[in-house]
C-alpha cells in the first residue's frame, strides 16, 4: 500500500511543491508526475522530462540505499533560470557516490546521467531539531533552464 500527502506549495519564498511519500519503488512514478506539473504550472515544459528524469534517479536510489519508511520529494524555482529538485531520506550515514558501473552491470549508471543533465548536485546532512544529531540526508539538483520561467 502507498501512502503520500497531497502536493503542497510552498508557503513563502520561491515557488515550489513538496511531497511526502513511503520509500518505495512506486513512488518513483509520482516524483516523475510532481516535477512535470510544477514545471508545467510553471511554463516551463521543454525541461519537463529531465527534471522528472533526475528526480526518478534520486528516488530509486533513496529505494535501494536508504533506511526508513518515507522520503520527502521536493521540486522548487529558485531562479528565472534554475529549477531545483531533491529527495530526503532517513539515511544520513549513506553518501550518494558517483561510479563508473561494469558494461554488465544492471545499475549504477543513475547518478552518471544526474551528473550529465544537471548543472550541479550533491547532497547535505540534515540535524535533528530536536536533539542536533543527523537525522536525514537531501539529495539535490540544479537544472539549467532551457528556457528561462515566465514567472
């Protein structure tokens, strides 16, 4: 069974939506749905697919290493220009790393094609409010615009 909260848009700052979902390989397919609507809300569908692209790597990555029932999608436009995207999980201790994978290999080419379509990614470790210790790790993109957000 899935369960995710509804899209919410964020309430002050730079346009964006964050999603809520359980950490499994079906959430893959509402990350893709949350980054070609709010890209779509935002007139900028010509960058649609790569960002639902990235944003389906992050996932399956978060499915396949980290810990913890949920993650947390977020989709934002800081700039006329960038669009940023990220995945959260509960696995501060599980660093994304960049590999080059063996011709047979049936995984671990997600990240290379992150490297290849964003301009800039990695990840941050997130502290607990509550008690200051790492709790969660974000993993995030910047996309260069083709074109550039009307907003």
């Amino acid at each position: 069974m899935t369960t995710m909260t509804t899209p919410r848009p964020r309430m002050k700052g730079h346009p964006g939506y964050r999603l809520t979902a359980d950490r499994a390989p079906e959430t893959a397919k509402e990350a893709r749905l949350l980054a070609r609507v709010a890209m779509a809300a935002w007139g900028l569908e010509d960058d649609a697919e790569t960002a639902a692209l990235v944003m389906s790597e992050f996932v399956a990555n978060a499915v396949r290493h980290a810990h913890g029932p949920r993650i947390i999608l977020a989709v934002s436009l800081p700039a006329f220009d960038r669009v940023y995207l990220a995945v959260t999980d509960r696995s501060p201790d599980r660093h994304p790393q960049l590999r080059t994978p063996d011709e047979d290999a049936g995984h671990g080419r997600g990240l290379l094609l992150v490297d290849d379509l964003a301009n800039r990614w990695g990840f941050d470790l997130l502290r607990s409010r509550r008690s200051g210790e790492l709790s969660a790790k974000r993993v995030w993109a910047e996309l260069k615009l083709v074109r550039r957000s009307p907003l």
